[in-house]
C-alpha cells in the first residue's frame, strides 16, 4: 500500500473554516489555529481548496497568480508556517491545482486580449460572423463564448466568463503548468487536486450534440490528447516527487478511471466521479429527482468493483450536504450522520471527508437569493426564470442544490456567528450552530465527530477495511449490505437507509464489530477493540437494523 491509500484528506474550503482576524472571512492563520483539531480527529491530509489571489468570481477557481497567496487568507510566510505546522503533526498538505482556466484578470489573459501579443495563443481565440464560434454551452448555465470588443474575436469558457480557458495546444501553457507543480512541490506540499483535469484538451471545435444538457462534451471530456498532457506532468514533474493526485473528472465512466489511474499508464492516482451525486440529482443541477438508496448502492457498487482504487467522498464544497440529502437531517439527524460515516470508511478507496461533515452540519438555511453568494446558484437561478419555471420551483431547486449549501462557516461553538468569526460572516452561519457544533461534539463521546474519530481509528487498524476486495451483498431502497473480503478474513457492512425497523436477512450472522448506535464508554472503547479483533466476546447480530442504524459484522 502507498501512503496517500493509507491515508484519510480532510478538505478545507479555507473562506468558510476559520477566521482569524475578524474580517468575517476564514483565513491560513485561522487553519493554523485548529490543526490540533484535525490532528485528533485522526486525519492525515489536508487538501486546501484555493488560497491563490483571485478577484473571486468564483471564489477561488479563477486564480490570477498561481505562485501567490490572496490577501485574504494572509502571506506565503503565513503558508510556509502551515507547512511546517502541520508536518510537526504529521499531517500533510495538497493543494487545488486549477489549470483549465483562468482568472480574466491573470497577467497571461490581460496580454492575450491583445492580437499580436505572444500570450494571445495561452488562450482559445476563435472568430464568429456575428455569432459564437460554434453551440457549445457551459457548465454554469451561461454560453461559453465571450466576445471580446478590443480584438474582435470569442474567448471560449467553459465555466464563468470571468474563468477563460487556458489553451493546450500550445506548448508554453503546459511548460508554465510545470513551473508552477514544482514551486509548490519544492516547498513541501505533498501533492494536487487537479480541478476539472479532464476536459482540458479539446480536440475539435465543431457544433456538438447535446448531452445531459450540455453540448460539446464529446470534443473536450477525457480526449486522448488530456492523457497525453498527464502523462507529461507525470514524467516531467510528479515522478521526481513523493506525492500524489487526485483528479476531479466529470462525466466519467469506470472504464475512463481505469485509463486515468492505471498505476502503468502513469497519469492521476485516483479521481473523484460523480456518478453517485447523481442518485438525488443530476450534475447539472435543475434535474428533478428523488434520492433512492437503491441508486445510491449499486452505483457504489459499480465503481468499487470496477474500478480498482478510488476517491471515496460523500461531499465537498460544490454538493449540498450529506446528511441532508442522503440521511434525515430532523428526526434521525445524529443517526444518519453515523451511518455514513460508516458507509465512508468502509468503502474500498481513500476517504475524503469535508469540513463539517464530521460534526454533522447541513443544509444552508437560507431565506432568499440574498443569502446566496455563488456565481453558479446565481446563474441557474437566472437562467431558470428565462426558462419560465416558476419561482417557487426555482427556490427549492435551490434548497435542494446551491453549492453555498457547503460553504457555510464550519460551526465551531455556541458563541456568536459559531465562532467562526468576532466580525460578520461572508456569508452567513446555519442558525443550527447551537446545537450542531464541534465545541460540544468534542466533549461527548458519542457525538457524530466522537464517531468519525473513532472510524478513522478503526480503518487504520484494520487491514480488511484498507485492503479488503468489496462484494455487494444486497441493494433496496432502504438496505444495502456488502462485504469486505481479505483472503479469509471477511467483514459485512450492513446499513439501514431508512426510518423504520428493517429485518435485514436471516442468513446474515456473525458477531457486531460495531454498530452506530452503540454507547460505549471511553477508556471501554481500547478494551472492546482488543476483544474484537481476538474475536472473543461480542454481540451476535439480531438480524434487525434500528432507524438509520449501520453495523459492521464479523
Ligand atoms: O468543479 C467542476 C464542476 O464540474 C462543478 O462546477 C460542477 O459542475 C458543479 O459544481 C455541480 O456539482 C470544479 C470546482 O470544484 C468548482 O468549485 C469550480 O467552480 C469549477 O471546477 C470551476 O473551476
Ligand atoms: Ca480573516
């Protein structure tokens, strides 16, 4: 095993985790400040999402400096002290690494506006008679071409139109690509998240066929000349490092994992899909549909068989939260936040969990488009009205999908604004802070963050949940059962997707390694681990499952 697969990342969204100045936005001190924190929840990586100088068109995703720190989140001193922070508790740091675009207002775009200029081809220019250059459509519900007055031509966007797309055919975008890997691996970071990373190739600029909503896709979505930019950086920078990638891909299949991660073609480590956000909704966000356990199971299934070692998440910055969508966040709110955790580390693959995800927090609770900061919720929301649906559809679709769902300050107290901030928030804080925060989860011992630091314990500790083949054993819309398999030894999982009693299977035996509802007290916790892993002494399995109840079973 390497060690980023025995590894557990915690992603930051570092605008939402702590503010450190008062100036009601989360900042690189204020991570500093709780490193503690993550270091006893168990966690071992730290993904930032983008700290780099950015106008904040799309909060961070439009970067204009990518060797810099935005004044915001502090200084590069104030990063080097993380770094060496976070080594000290042996906690590593991988960084966002946004390479298909840019922000209009990177030095690079500013020059390409002008025709002669040698950066004009950094980007994908491209005429049109008095119209855009072909139908493509982008990812936020706006077209994709942006024509620009001063030198007459289209600029190609696939996501704002503050975020211009870098141009790959030409040789000098990729060789500054490099410069910029290896100034953040020279300082220490141990890796990236490669944003958006397989789409960046675009091998046509034909009119394309429409396809999930969106048209174009086949001429930019996991091409062969995006093989050919990985395995480049792969040689040239990465193999020269001890680091890894994970790389967020939309649209992919199994088989397109396989091509991206197969350790001999030399390209990412492993990628996040999106297959399974889509059991409530689909990637494109106006899709009405109704969370199904079943889905969720077999697509879950369908990668960890498939697909031989993956980025297992439950949620980050761009999905509404988890409990929210796949649990009851009222009645079973702490019961289902338990269960997928349990359902998070028991998979096959390396866990991400997203700030605030271990203490359970939810859904936004906002009131009105006011409340709502992201370009992307603002552009569906606009495009929406143009489509004529009417505006309390538009309003739940947005309950149901903004990203701002996720980028909520991280709850950390009771006191004013969760103690996120002694300032005003940049958007605001979940009235439910009082009672979903981490200052008091840390205090009980069996809080939802108490259960998330003790799965984290068991999976390192457990060389079945690390290394162990998986078989799905059983798929409902309330139950899914499946196993964990390491030569003779074998674990079943066993979790409850729904509100009432459920009668699993008589045929499923073996005694409960743990189970989500149970209450054992502290220093019980080490005596009860030796006991289990000699096997001696523990429950048998009733066959019924409580509301939202998961158990491991040996
Ligand atoms: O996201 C890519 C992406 O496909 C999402 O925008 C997705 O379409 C949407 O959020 C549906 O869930 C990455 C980043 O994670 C996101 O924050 C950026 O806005 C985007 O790239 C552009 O950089
Ligand atoms: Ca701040």
């Amino acid at each position: 095993m390497q060690w980023w697969q025995d590894s557990v990342v915690y992603q930051i969204y570092p605008r939402s985790f702590q503010d450190s100045n008062g100036d009601g936005i989360g900042d690189i001190q204020g991570i500093i400040s709780r490193l503690d924190d993550l270091q006893d929840l168990g966690v071992s990586v730290l993904w930032l999402s983008p700290v780099y100088p950015s106008p904040n068109a799309d909060y961070g995703y439009d970067i204009s400096n990518y060797v810099g720190i935005h004044p915001d989140f502090g200084t590069m001193d104030d990063m080097d002290v993380l770094l060496s922070e976070a080594k000290k508790r042996n906690i590593k740091i991988i960084m966002d690494l946004v390479i298909n675009h840019t922000s209009d207002e990177h030095p690079w775009f500013k020059e390409s506006k002008n025709p002669k200029s040698p950066y004009r081809d950094y980007y994908i220019w491209k005429q049109g008679k008095n119209k855009a250059p072909n139908n493509w459509t982008g990812f936020f519900g706006e077209p994709c071409w942006e024509f620009d007055r001063e030198s007459g031509e289209y600029y190609l966007h696939l996501f704002a139109k503050n975020q211009p797309d870098l141009n790959y055919q030409n040789p000098k975008v990729l060789a500054e690509v490099k410069k910029i890997m290896r100034f953040w691996l020279d300082k220490g970071v141990a890796g990236f998240r490669c944003d958006v990373i397989n789409v960046l190739h675009k091998s046509s600029f034909k009119d394309g066929k429409r396809r999930f909503f969106l048209k174009g896709m086949e001429y930019y979505i996991s091409q062969e000349g995006c093989h050919d930019i990985l395995q480049e950086l792969r040689r040239e920078v990465l193999d020269g490092y001890d680091c890894f990638t994970v790389g967020e891909t939309v649209f992919v299949s199994p088989k397109d994992a396989h091509l991206f991660c197969a350790p001999e073609r030399k390209e990412l480590n492993m990628l996040f899909s999106f297959e399974h956000m889509e059991t409530d909704q689909f990637l494109v966000k106006w899709f009405k549909r109704k969370f199904s356990a079943k889905r969720l199971a077999m697509v879950l299934a369908k990668w960890q068989t498939e697909v031989a070692w993956n980025a297992n998440y439950l949620e980050n910055h761009d999905q509404p939260r988890s409990v929210s969508r796949f649990g009851n966040d009222q009645l079973y709110w702490e019961e289902s936040a338990k269960l997928l955790a349990l359902l998070l580390f028991t998979l096959r693959g390396t866990p991400f969990v997203y700030q605030g995800q271990e203490i359970g927090m939810t859904n936004f609770d906002f009131s009105s488009m006011e409340d709502i900061r992201d370009v992307e919720s603002k552009n569906i929301y606009a495009l929406t009205k143009k489509m004529g649906f009417s505006s309390k559809a538009r309003w739940r679709m947005m309950q149901k999908t903004s990203r701002d769902n996720a980028r909520t300050p991280v709850q950390w107290s009771n006191a004013r604004q969760g103690g996120f901030t002694t300032g005003e928030s940049w958007i605001r804080v979940n009235a439910n802070y009082a009672k979903i925060n981490m200052h008091s989860q840390k205090e009980d011992e069996f809080s939802v963050r108490s259960f998330y630091k003790r799965m984290i314990k068991l999976r390192k500790q457990n060389a079945v949940l690390k290394e162990g083949s998986f078989e799905l054993v059983k798929a409902t819309n309330s139950l899914m059962v499946f196993k964990r398999v390491l030569g003779k030894d074998s674990l079943t999982i066993a979790l409850n997707f729904s509100s009432k009693k459920r009668r699993v299977d008589t045929a499923l035996q073996g005694s409960v390694l743990l189970s989500t509802y149970e209450r054992v007290q502290g220093d019980q916790v080490q005596a009860q681990a030796q006991a289990q892993a000699q096997a001696v002494k523990a429950d048998s399995f009733s066959g019924t499952l409580r509301p939202w109840e998961a158990v491991i079973l040996r």
